[in-house]
C-alpha cells in the first residue's frame, strides 16, 4: 500500500506529484466543499433567528466565510502536492524594479487583498451605521448615506496608502509626483476637478441628499445615488439621468425636500360673477380637506384673487408629502372641485365677450358672447 501511494507521476527539483498526493488533494477538495455547505445553513439558521435579522448583513458574512474557506482550501491543497516553491517564485517574480521600488507579483497580491478586505469592511460599516442610524429619529436617509460614502471614500484612502507602502512605493515620491502633474494638467482638466470638489460640497454640506426631490433644468427628478463627481437621479418617466455635481452646485436648482418633508402646491380655479363666494370658498376647502394625502397639520388656504375678465378667480394652497406625484395630487383635488360645483349648481365660466356693432347708419347692435371660446 506503502508503495501505491508513494508511487511517482511526475518528480522535479520543485514538485513530486505521487498518488498519495493525488488523493490527499481529492479529500481536501470534498472536504473544503461540504464546509462550505455545512457554513452555509449554520450561518443562514444562525442569523435568522434573531429579532434584528439583516439580509445584507447575511449575505457579506457568507462571501466572508466562503472566501477564507476556499483560501484555506487551496493553502491545504498547495501545502499537499508540495507547491510551496513554486508559488513561492512566482510570488517572487519581478514585475519593475527602479532604484529602490521593487514590485513582485506577490506584492501586488496583497495590494489586491488590501483592497478586497477593505470592500468587505466598508459593507460591515454600512450595515452598522444602518442599524444605529435608524434608531435616530433626526438621521435620515439622505445623512445615513453621506455618512456612509464619506466613510468609504476615507477607508479605501487609507487602504491605497497602506497597499502602496506595502509594495515598495514611497508616498512622498506619489504626492511630488501628483503635485508636479496636477499643475501641469489643471487648466486640461479644470471641470472634472470643479465636479470632483462639488461632490465634496454635496456631501459635506448636504444641500441635495439621496431620497430628494429636486428640480434641476425643467426636470423634476428623485436622487438616487451621489458619488464624488456624479449624481444620479431617475425622473417620473424611470429615465436615469447622470448630472455632473457641478451643475448641482453651480445652478439654481429647486430642492422640494430640502427644508420640510412637507411641500406646498397650488390649485387655481374660476367660478361665474354671481356665485356665492363664501359656498364656493367652502367648496374648495373641503376638497383639499378630504383628500388623504393632503396635510391636516397645515393650514388650508383659500384665496379669492381677482374680479377676472370672465370669471371670479379663486386660489387653493395645500401641503403634501407626496411631491414626486403631484400632478396626480392636483388632478384629483381637481376632480372633487368640479363635482362639489355641480352638485352646488356653481358654474366655471369660459372666456367671452360682448361685441358692440356700429353700422353705418348710426344704429348700434350688441352682441352678447360673441366669438366664445372654450377653455
């Protein structure tokens, strides 16, 4: 048995392949599956047992735990078939050596880890400030995602620093360098570094957050993601619209959820000379007052405007939480107001006029609504 096992399919100065070997890598590929496997439901049965169970949280502790299970895995098969100096002169394989920066291929396997760790903890964050933020009445979450992208940006800084010193680079050659080639090419690149400090604005001051609706070139629209550069936003059609941060900052740009979740809109209407004005005043105010998306804790207003030319000319003002649909808002409000006014015999009235003819004779005719145009 001694003698199958030690038995040679391939033998050289870095490798021995034997059958024993063959099969001590086929056990430990069974076995790094069926871990992975037994993982799985442990941490899926584990996790949702709990009150406070979070599917993000779920899905970045099972990539967590997958990958340093198939790494161990390959470590485990590596170590068996004896690779050990073999990998160990690829990882120490040469890629640029200038005076004292010396870049192997293993360096820059841990300068990939580096940044793939990072990725994994800048989710732990986001799933950790979720749970705090959302037990903060005041944070909401427009902050929760500047917070979480000012944190992002911060540890994959970090990360880069940490990488590049780890293989080799000195920073303070980069940070010359930058400075040296910024000059040089900052008149080129003058509007990607005005979005780039616009972002920073955004995020810092928080004057546009995610989740508002804002109003931007005629284009009403819902923020959907902010990065450093460019914002995304995603109009009432589902259109997706990328924005440069600095037309964000630089234009005037109408924030219907910066100061109050609450906004106030508009109904006009018009009524007949002769109508009771307190009844349709009434009117009005009950069709905003019943509607359920309309706030109780504002005031109503109705306001009589004007003596019009065809009418008498009437104001509503309300306020609503439902901004990104208040088209549909108003035209319901709208609706109510025209049934309220039949129901009460109150007429809207179309533009007319009275026409005095003079003919020749010096007779004078008159000539009620003539040229009546409705709306």
């Amino acid at each position: 048995m001694g003698e199958f096992l030690d038995f040679s399919f391939y033998d050289s100065e870095l490798i021995q392949i034997t059958v024993g070997k063959i099969l001590l890598l086929l056990v430990i590929i069974v076995a790094t599956r069926i871990l992975l496997q037994v993982f799985k439901r442990a941490v899926h049965k584990s996790l949702r047992a709990r009150d406070n169970f979070d599917q993000e949280r779920e899905h970045i502790v099972q990539r967590t735990g997958k990958a340093v299970i198939v790494i161990a895995g390959i470590f485990s098969a590596i170590a068996s078939i004896g690779l050990w100096e073999l990998i160990k002169a690829i990882l120490d394989f040469e890629l640029v050596k200038v005076d004292k920066i010396n870049i192997t291929v293993g360096k820059i396997f841990i300068f990939v880890l580096i940044l793939m760790a990072t990725g994994v903890i800048a989710r732990l964050v986001r799933v950790i400030l979720r749970k705090n933020f959302s037990k903060k009445t005041w944070i909401d979450e427009g902050k929760e995602y500047t917070v979480f992208k000012l944190t992002k940006y911060g540890l994959f800084t970090v990360a880069v620093i940490i990488g590049l010193t780890s293989i080799g680079i000195d920073m303070k050659l980069i940070l010359a360098g930058a400075g040296a080639l910024l000059v040089g090419i900052g008149f080129g690149l003058q509007y990607l570094f005005y979005d780039l400090i616009s972002g920073l604005i955004i995020l810092f001051e928080g004057p546009i957050k995610v989740g508002d609706v804002i109003e931007v070139g005629g284009i009403v629209a819902r923020v959907q993601q902010i990065d450093i550069r460019t914002s995304k936003v995603i109009t009432r059609n589902g259109k997706y619209i990328i924005i440069p941060n600095s037309k964000l900052v630089g234009e005037q740009v109408t924030n219907w959820s910066h100061a109050s979740v609450l906004t106030r809109f508009e109904v006009q209407t018009r009524v007949a000379f002769g109508t009771d004005t307190l009844l349709a005043k009434d009117l009005i105010y009950n069709a905003a007052l019943h509607h359920p998306d309309v706030s109780k804790n504002r005031e109503i207003i109705v306001r009589f405007e004007e003596f019009g030319e065809s009418g008498l000319h009437f104001s509503l003002f309300f306020w609503a939480k439902k901004t990104w649909v208040v088209e549909t808002l108003q035209s319901e409000i709208r609706f109510e107001i025209d049934r309220l006014f039949r129901k009460n015999n109150i007429r809207i009235p179309f533009p007319q006029r009275d026409i005095h003819v003079i003919s020749s004779d010096g007779n004078t005719g008159k000539y009620e609504g003539f040229g009546r145009d409705s709306e």
